[in-house]
C-alpha cells in the first residue's frame, strides 16, 4: 500500500473512513515489502476498506464475494462516496440495484443520456455533485428530474460536448431546484436569457464559479447581476457584444477570474475590463484571434494583473501570482502543488486555472488551428505536461486527451506531427503517462491510453514507449474489464505493433491473447474495440512466429467471427486484413489451410468482395488471393461463388485505388493456378505492416477455375489493369494474364479482347522487369503454336467468334518479345561467352540477364516441361525466350532454384537443352541461355549429391 496517501481510519466500517482522494502518480504498488506469505482474511477491516477504495467497481465486487466478511465490508457507504459510471451502460434497472449503496453518494460521472435518466433511481438524495460528458441528447425533462431529486447539489457540469437539446427553462430549473449550487458549468447551449440568469443570481446566492462554454447566446448584461460569481467562463462563445461586457462586467465585485478563450473579444474590450475591474486577477483569452492580430497590445501596463494568452508566456504569468518566483519556470505548477505553506485564495485561482486551461487546450487541439506549432512546441505540451500532475482527476484526463489530438494531423490516415509528439518525449511525458495507465483510476488508464497510442505513431516515440515498459502496461489495460479502457489499450497495441521490433515484445507480454480475448468479450455493440484489436492482430499476424501465436489463442475463430458477423466496415476491413496475412506464411505454418477450413471463412470473405467500403473489398480480396494457392482453399472460394464475385471486383475496380486494382488481380491470379502444383506457396499482397518481404509465386498448368475466370468474363478486366499506371498491378494482372493464357480458350480470349498491345505495352515499357518479364512469358504461351488450331473454333458458344489477325498479332508478339530479351543480353559478353566455356565468362551473362525477384517463382512440371518444349519450337524468338526463362528458374541462389532443376532432370531437359545450345540454326541468345542453364543444372546435381 501506497503509504503516502493512506490516511487514518476507523477499525469498524461503521465508522467513517477517510479515503485516499489524489490520483496515482507513482510507482507504489499493493503488495508487501516481505516475502513471506500473507493472510489476507486475517487483515484489519479498515484496511480492506482501505484496500478495497483503491479497486475499481468490478475489482471490488470480485473481492468482496471472497468471503462474507468482505462482502460486508465491501457494502460500506465510505467507499461509495463517488460513483463513475462512464465506462458502464447504466439503465434503470442497474440504478435500482445500486440504490442501497448510494445513500451517501455524493458524487457521480456518467455519459450519455440513458445514464442520465437512470441517475434519478440511485435514490441518492446527498448528492453534491454531477458531472457527465456525451450530453447531446440530454432533454429538459431528464435534467429537470434530476435537479429536482438533489437538492442539496453544489456543483453541476454538462460538457464538453454541446448540450443541443437543453434549453432556458432546464437551467432555470437548476435555478429553483438547487439552492445550494456552488459550480455551474453548462457547453453548447442554444441561448442563455436574461430571466434564466437573473434566476441564478436569485436562488443560487452561493454560486462562485459559473461557465457557459461555446454557447451559441448568452445575455450579456444580465450575467452582470451575478454579483456572487468569483469565476466566470464565456470560452468559445458567439454573438457577445464585448461592448456590453467591458461597460458591465468590471462592476462585478467578487469577480477574480473571467475566460473568453476561443472568442473574437478585442483589445479594447480587455483593456477596459483589466484596468476598470478592482477584483480581478487573472483574464484568460487563450486564442482569442482579434486579440491577437493587434501587435501595439502590451500586458505590462496592468500591473498586477494577470492576463494568459498565446502571445505572452504563460508560465511566467502564473509564477507572477506567488511571491517567490524566482525558481519555478515550467514547473510552476509543480512547486505550487509541493508548497508547503498554502494560500487559500492563490489556491483557489490555481485550481481554477488548471481546469481552464486543461480545457482551452483540448478545444484548439481538437480545431487544430493553423499556425500554432511554435506555441504547442515551447508552451502547448509542457503545460499539458504539468496538468497531467493535477490533484484534479478531470484536469489530469483533459490534459492527457489533449496530449492525444494536438499530435494528429489526419486522423484519417493516421498521421501525426513528429515534432509535437517528440517534444512529449523529450519532456518526459512517455513516462507520466505510464504512470497514469497504471493509476487504478480507470478514467486516468483509458486517456493516457489514448495518448500513448496516438503518440506511438511516431517510431522514435514508439521505441521510448517500448523502453518505459509500456507494451507490458498496454497489454495488461487490454484485459480490463472496462471498454473505454481496453479499447484504448488496444489502439496502442495496434500502433505499437506496427513496429517489427515489438511485435515480439507484445506476443511475450501476453498480448496477442489479450486482443483475442477482446473480440470474444466485446464481440457485439463494440466497434471501437473490435477494430483496434482486429488492427493489431493484423499487425502481429504479419510475423512468422506471432503468426502462429494468434491462431494458438483463438484468433482465427475470432477474426473469422468478425468476418462473418460484424456489420461495421471498420472491423470488417481489420478482420479481413487480418485474415489475409494469417494466410501469408506459405512454407512455415498452416495457417493458410487453419483459415480455410474455419467454418464459414471463405464466404465471408467472398461476401465481403461486394462491399460498398473500398477498404473492406481491398483486403477481402487480399486473403482470398493468399488462400487461394492452397488447393482446397482454392475449390472452396470457388465453390462460394469466388470467381464470379473476383471477376466482378476487376470489372468494377477500373477507376479505385492501385492497392485494390493490385488485390483483384492478385486474387484472379491465385484462382487460376493448377491443381496439380505440389508444396503451394504465396505472393504476400502489400498490407499495412507486412513482415515478410521475400514474395513467392505459384505458376499454373490449368484448372477449373482458370476456365472459369475466362468463361465470367475476367480476361477483359485484367487487360484493363494491365494497363494501369502503378507498378504493383502490372505485375498482378501480368501474372494472371500469364496464367490464363496457359490455356488454349483463355489465349484466344486475351488475342479477342486486345491482350496483345497491353500486354506488348507491359513487355516493353513497365517499370518492373517482373511485369515484362511475365507479360512476355505470356505472349510467348499465346504464340507458341498450341491456339492456333483451337482459334478455328472459336472460344464462345456462339458459332462465330470476334475477328482478330492472328498473324499480326503474332508478328508483334514476337517483336517485343525478343527485344525484351535483348535487353538483357550485352553483346560483348555474348561474344566472349561464344568463343569460350569459361565460367568467368557465363557468369558475366548470368548477372547481365538476372531478374532478381523471378528467383521466387516456382514452377510446376507442366510449365518445366511447356518451356523445354519450347527450345524445339521452330521460332528463334521462342526459343531464345524459353532458354532466358529456364535460365531464371535455375539461377542458384534461387528460392526454387534446385526444385526447378530437379523437375529438369527428372524430364530429360539435359538433353534438350544440349540440342539447342548446339544448334547451328539457333540464335546466339538461345545457345548461350541453354549453356548456362545446363551449367545450373550441373551445380544444382553436385549440391544436392554433398
């Protein structure tokens, strides 16, 4: 136990007991110094009591059912003095049975209107204070009811979401209702009359601090009647007649502090009030835009006075309110806090000041005015910094919050501004933070979650994260039975794990069955959570090893779940990412057949194909191009309706981003390999934080599903991606164009439906030499004698087919292809390796002709054996292709490298390749290609004999 705050208490619950009232800041935890071992029935009951204060509701239930005596124990009235109902969906049935614990409630926090309406049943008739936050729908009648049954209540705040549905005669309620209000603090109200605060001024004779933040109206002169009122905030308030104010508002007598924060006041406006007013202390005109632009207004001349604003520094400003002032700078609030001999009425401005600002701050971060990085940089985040410290828990959340959206720029894409969230970094903020996600405050944990997730973006921010111990505390905030919480806690561990470098730490900290466990517990009616903890499985499940941990946990039933079930585009397209890169680790785990084979997996995402959201569509199609190469996967997303629903995604997806033109190709791709190929092996689709890059491609020899693409329709659509602007989709599109054409009907239906100039153009001008190189594979199947004969029937039912000139398509087919060739070929290199079999000189031409990534294709026998019957074809160009690609196949050093040799062997290639390299007929290129492959060929054989 934290024995700073533990405080004296009664032996019997009867008793009261004085509870801890500041926010965890520290380290200090619960458990004894000593190891020996603890009866905790034994302990004394005030300090279970004391225990059991610093628990969280559920925490404290679950204790208190461990025996009778606790739960006694856990019933005392002391530790129901404040109630925190935000995280929970309290109706009234849930108000009735907390009824008899709240006799001496007095003070509650709730969100929502629903919670609202059930406050009235907690029968709590002592209550003192209410605050509550998403008060959109919060209706006259719900906060006259509630006004009506406290009474005694001192101080009530709505905000800071805009009250749209209270009007003038709730607050004038408030007015008759609560004699003894104290603090009043009302956001986004329509209009405030004269009669509503002419009531206050009437029966409220105690209230000091009222605030009618960004309020559409509010009666200037009649707030002048207020004369009770210390602390007045107008901030963010329209239509003020700053006239009226000057002219009035200084007459008031008690009036020490006055906010106009966020408003268009002027400077003659706050001059009159700073030089005319006898009681006031501290104006706070953060923002203030008219204020601003006027550069002859100084401060200086206002002595005693203090005025906050952005052009001014506002630490200096609030040591100016102590008489020593000399040490504190930036930690003014700090040495306030730590003063030992205390000043009531400094005090009480400060605690004031701390609530203002905390929100000022978190309204223009939320607007993110333009033009304020040197303020946010040298006064914005060490101030947040300073208000995360508060004894004021609502201070300490706001400023956090605040922490959490200056940093972002897009919200969208999720982007950040680096220099903002390393200045957090360099202040020590990372480390204040945490502290707070370890406060046992559930509040304090779900906002300082909220930051180190939004600051976690930042790679450098992520690793200091990393360092502190935070993927320990985020993974264990991920468990808490609290949704705010968790869904926090996985928003940091999304972000966190896009870092390659802490996707192990997560997985060690036990965080991959945390987020797995998070779809199960919130799997309906949590979309927030659902998402993030979809997007952080998705993260891990790119990495081999944290691959497998998430199918051990479950995740694949989960995510699949998602799939199936969740109608939110948000989950849907985490779910399916997820899915995807589950799927992406061909040669190490079996998780690809895992997705496949889990019930109802395929439809799902066959279905989600046809979403309306891109995003979902993307990676839907994404996990089905990587389970495709599985071949029960294969037959199953065809018999989902797979290919009808791809084909469709292509013909649709003309106009839609590259990364879902890529997908839609890809997954046609996928469809379309043979079932015979032994070992399946993936090309990984490009996801957000992929982790393996070494991609792997799977050649056809013919299946089903390939004549079913060309039968639906597909050939046209991937034509029309062939021709698309971004590298990534001619390789795609490339690539199942290569596949189709193995085929002799799909050939004939590329040549019909003007394949061969796009595919001429991929074979001649794209950037990637993967995308010629297939795109010249492809044409070289198309031309190789086989769819000749077939082109006399035609490919459709109908009896006449499209007229195409084959011999001229043929003749610029060829053309192209043996200029692509070519341009792996060095003349000089060639001479040499023709007048001599060193192997200097053949290596020379190997490093001249290699593409690099066709070392990750692997073949089956079909192709093996299509590409050696080539070197017989009677054309040159054909078979100088066929030795260039057998030559890629069998480069060592290649991924598939001794397979393809091996598959070589086995047909006899040796012996064609030997005919052609001696060919007097053939050309150079082919003699010499067929030379270094059966030099391959020989290495491979030596290697697999050690």
């Amino acid at each position: 136990m934290n024995r700073r705050v533990r405080q004296k208490v009664a032996k019997k619950s009867k008793e009261k007991v004085e509870l801890p009232s500041n926010p965890e800041i520290g380290d200090a935890g619960l458990c004894p110094d000593s190891n020996e071992d603890v009866d905790w029935t034994s302990l004394p009951d005030d300090t279970v009591i004391q225990l059991f204060s610093c628990l969280n509701y559920r925490d404290r239930a679950s204790l208190s059912s461990t025996c009778k005596t606790w739960r006694v124990l856990g019933l005392s009235s002391c530790l129901w003095i404040s109630l925190d109902l935000r995280a929970h969906k309290c109706d009234p049935g849930m108000a009735v049975s907390l009824a008899s614990r709240c006799v001496n409630l007095q003070k509650i926090r709730f969100r929502g209107a629903e919670s609202a309406d059930a406050i009235i049943h907690l029968q709590a008739r002592n209550l003192r204070e209410i605050s509550g936050d998403y008060c959109r729908k919060i209706t006259d009648a719900t906060l006259s009811m509630i006004v009506a049954r406290h009474e005694a209540l001192e101080t009530l705040q709505l905000g800071p979401d805009f009250c749209e549905k209270v009007s003038s005669d709730a607050i004038k309620a408030i007015a008759f209702c609560c004699p003894k209000l104290k603090k009043l603090r009302l956001s986004g109200l329509r209009d405030v009359s004269a009669d509503v605060i002419n009531a206050l001024a009437k029966h409220c004779p105690n209230l000091i601090d009222i605030g009618f933040l960004d309020c559409l109206k509010v009666d200037e002169a009649a707030l002048g009647n207020v004369v009770s009122v210390h602390f007045l905030s107008v901030a963010g308030t329209s239509n003020m007649k700053w006239g009226v104010v000057s002219h009035l508002w200084h007459k008031l007598p008690k009036l020490i502090g006055l906010d106009v924060s966020r408003t268009d006041i002027d400077p003659s406006a706050v001059s009159r009030l700073l030089s005319l007013s006898p009681s006031l202390k501290v104006l706070c005109a953060m923002n203030c835009p008219v204020l601003e632009e006027d550069n002859a207004f100084s401060v200086n001349k206002y002595k005693g006075k203090l005025l906050l604003a952005l052009f001014n520094d506002i630490f200096k400003g609030l040591a100016s309110l102590f008489a020593d002032i000399t040490k504190m700078g930036k930690n003014v609030l700090l040495e306030w806090r730590n003063l030992k001999t205390k000043d009531k009425n400094v005090d009480e401005i400060m605690s004031w000041l701390e609530w203002i600002l905390s929100h000022t701050l978190l309204r223009t971060a939320e607007s993110n005015p333009q033009g304020l990085d040197v303020f946010w940089l040298k006064l914005g985040a060490p101030i947040l910094l300073s208000l995360m410290q508060s004894s004021q828990e609502e201070v300490q959340e706001r400023a956090a919050t605040g922490l959490a959206t200056f940093v972002v720029i897009d919200d969208e894409n999720a982007s950040i501004d680096c220099g903002r969230a390393e200045a957090v970094m360099r202040d020590g903020g990372i480390r204040l933070l945490l502290n707070l996600a370890k406060s046992w405050r559930e509040g304090l944990q779900s906002e300082a979650a909220k930051a180190i997730a939004n600051l976690s973006v930042n790679a450098n921010v992520a690793k200091a994260v990393a360092e502190e111990g935070g993927i320990e505390i985020l993974a264990g905030l991920a468990r808490s039975m609290n949704r705010l919480v968790a869904e926090e806690a996985a928003g940091g561990l999304w972000n966190l794990s896009v870092g390659e470098e802490h996707k192990g730490a997560i997985a060690e900290a036990g965080g991959v069955k945390a987020l797995v466990d998070l779809i199960f517990k919130w799997s309906s009616g949590s979309d927030g959570v659902l998402e993030r903890a979809a997007g952080a499985l998705a993260n891990l499940a790119a990495d081999d090893k944290c691959s497998m941990e998430v199918a051990l946990a479950g995740g694949v039933h989960a995510l699949v779940m998602l799939a199936r079930n969740c109608k939110f585009e948000g989950v849907q397209e985490q779910a399916a990412r997820a899915l995807a890169n589950l799927a992406a680790h061909g040669d190490s785990n079996s998780n690809n057949a895992a997705v496949g084979q889990e019930a109802g997996a395929l439809e799902a995402l066959v279905q989600l194909t046809r979403s309306l959201h891109e995003g979902v569509r993307q990676e839907a199609a994404g996990a089905l191009w990587n389970l495709s190469f599985d071949d029960r996967n294969r037959e199953a997303i065809a018999a989902a309706g797979g290919v009808e629903a791809l084909v469709a995604l292509a013909q649709s997806c003309a106009n839609a981003s590259p990364g879902l033109q890529e997908r839609a190709a890809g997954a046609l791709w996928g469809l379309s390999v043979s079932e015979a190929n032994s070992l399946p092996v993936w090309k990984f689709p490009r996801t957000c934080c992929m982790g393996n890059s070494s991609n792997q491609i799977i050649l056809s020899f013919l299946s089903r599903e390939s004549i079913a693409i060309g039968q639906e329709g597909g050939v046209a659509p991937l034509i029309a991606l062939a021709r698309s602007e971004a590298e990534d989709v001619h390789e795609t599109a490339a690539g199942a164009l290569w596949n189709l054409a193995f085929n002799r009907g799909n050939a004939l239906r590329i040549v019909e439906e003007g394949g061969v100039p796009a595919l001429v153009d991929l074979c001649s001008s794209s950037v990637s030499k993967m995308a010629r190189f297939m795109a010249a594979l492809a044409l070289a199947y198309m031309f190789d004698g086989r769819m000749d004969e077939f082109a006399l029937i035609g490919t459709s039912t109908e009896s006449i087919s499209k007229s195409v000139n084959l011999d001229g398509a043929r003749r610029m087919a060829l053309k192209h292809i043996e200029a692509f060739v070519l341009t792996f070929t060095d003349p000089q290199a060639f001479a040499t390796a023709a007048a001599s079999s060193a192997p200097a000189a053949l290596a020379q031409v190997t490093e001249r002709a290699r593409i690099q990534e066709a070392g990750h294709l692997r073949c089956s026998v079909a192709e093996i054996g299509r590409f050696v019957a080539m070197l017989r074809n009677p054309s040159s160009i054909l078979k100088a292709c066929a030795a260039f690609a057998l030559l890629q196949f069998t480069i060592p050093g290649g991924r598939h490298a001794l397979h393809h040799a091996s598959l070589m062997q086995s047909a006899g290639a040796a012996r064609v390749l030997r005919a052609a390299a001696a060919a007097a007929t053939a050309p150079l290129e082919a003699k010499i290609f067929a030379r270094i492959v059966l030099r391959n060929l020989e290495f491979h054989h030596i290697e697999s004999s050690i």
